[in-house]
C-alpha cells in the first residue's frame, strides 16, 4: 500500500513542556487509521503539526511522497488535499447550509458547477433537506455533518477528524460513522482522532496510541485496546488484558 502522509521524529514543545515527542508513523493511501490515547497525549497537536496550526521544532512531515516545508501555510496544505475537521465545528453560523458549503467550492469554480457540486456534497452528507436553514440551527451532529461537508468541499484527499464522534448519542453516532464510511469510499485517506473506542474499532483498519507525547503501541483496534501497556496508559494502573 503506497503511503500519502509519513510522520518522521516529530517533536515540539510549548513553554518547555514536551507536547510530542519523537514521533513516527505512517498512513497508507485509502486507509482509516485510528488516533488514540488519553486526554493530553498529544493527539490534537499531531494534528495541528500536520495541518500546518503549529511548526515543529523538529522532524519532517511527507504528503504523497514530498517533504511539507514548515513555511508551507494551512491554505497551501489544503490546496495539496489535506483537510481537517475542529472538536468544535466551525460553520458561519450566520450563513445557511447550503451556502457553507457552495461558498467554498465558488472559490475554484463557476456559478453554476459550484451549486452543482455544492448539492452533491449535501446529498452526501444528508444535510440537502437542512440546506436553507443557517447553520447556527443545527443540532450538534448536523454540524459536525456540515464541518466534514466543507472539508469535503475543498476536494481533499487525505481528512483528520478530530473527535467527530464527541457528544452524540449511540443512534447519531451510528449514522456518522456511516457517514465516515462513504467519505473513506469515495478514495479520501482518514485519520480518525477519536476518544470513543466503540467508534474506532467500528471503521478504523489500523490504530496508534500516543501516551505523553510519544508513540505508545500500533495494531489492529481490537488488538490494541487489550494490549496491557496501552491499558495501563488508560486507567493508570496494570492489569490483565482479559479483565
């Protein structure tokens, strides 16, 4: 499987506190690649190390086989097909539905085939009978719904979702994940930061732990959760994978 995003001896600090570590992995094109670890383990600042938020102090980050330079903006890292969702969605509140989404496709296309593709994206996502409401009036999940419709809009190939399980309930949290199926058909690489485990092991192929900023464990999400080390991390305390 040919990788799209390779994460070299990654590391940064913030007021000498070391955020991550020295950290390396890699995400194979068409995979969903699950991102775990307890609160604090560095999951939101890998991500924001990748989008481009945050400038390492060392290490490097290759996107479909080239180096992403430090200098490279957010704005130039999603021209390249990087997207990313927020734990809080961030639609224009004060918009409709439809137009958070047609005003980020007008920004490539015309008139017409923006509102085309605009429509295709709410079918998609199942916000096409929401489309003339502002966003402001949506439900938790429908934002979050709408926070991965305007991603898609920027015609990624490679999407971080931070948390896009956090909040909603067993049913809602079923139709998303339903949803992050359909993306990850349609050929978009994931990388699925996610507290709900249930969640992880449901769509992800493969999941990393991160523990204090550092690399922890690698392997398949069930495999992974009865690993007594990432266990350990969790609960702070050793116990018996079968317990």
């Amino acid at each position: 499987m040919a990788k799209i995003l390779e994460v070299k001896d990654l590391s940064i600090s913030f007021a000498g506190i070391k955020a991550v570590q020295h950290l390396s992995f890699s995400i194979g094109q068409g995979e969903i690649l699950g991102l775990i670890g307890p609160n604090g383990s560095g999951k939101s600042t890998t991500v924001n190390l990748i989008a481009g938020n945050y400038l390492q102090d060392e290490g490097e980050v290759i996107f479909n086989g080239q180096p992403v330079s430090k200098k490279l903006s957010i704005a130039r890292r999603s021209h390249l097909g990087m997207g990313r969702t927020f734990q809080t969605p961030r639609p224009f509140g004060n918009l409709s539905v439809y137009d958070n989404v047609f005003s980020i496709f007008l920004q490539k296309y015309n008139f017409k085939d923006a509102g085309v593709k605009a429509g295709e994206i709410l079918e998609l996502s199942q916000l096409a009978p929401l489309s003339g409401l502002a966003a402001s009036q949506l439900s938790i999940e429908k934002r979050k719904w709408l926070d991965l419709a305007r991603v898609l809009a920027t015609e990624p190939v490679f999407v971080m979702m931070d948390e896009v399980m956090a909040g909603l309930n067993p049913q809602e949290m079923l139709s998303s994940l339903d949803f992050v199926r359909e993306i990850n058909k349609r050929g978009i690489t994931i990388l699925f930061i996610e507290h709900v485990m249930q969640a992880v092991v449901s769509v992800c192929n493969r999941a990393i732990v991160l523990n204090e900023g550092r690399f922890l464990y690698e392997g398949e999400p069930r495999e992974v959760l009865e690993n007594p080390s990432v266990i350990e991390a969790y609960i702070g305390r050793k116990r018996s994978a079968k317990n």
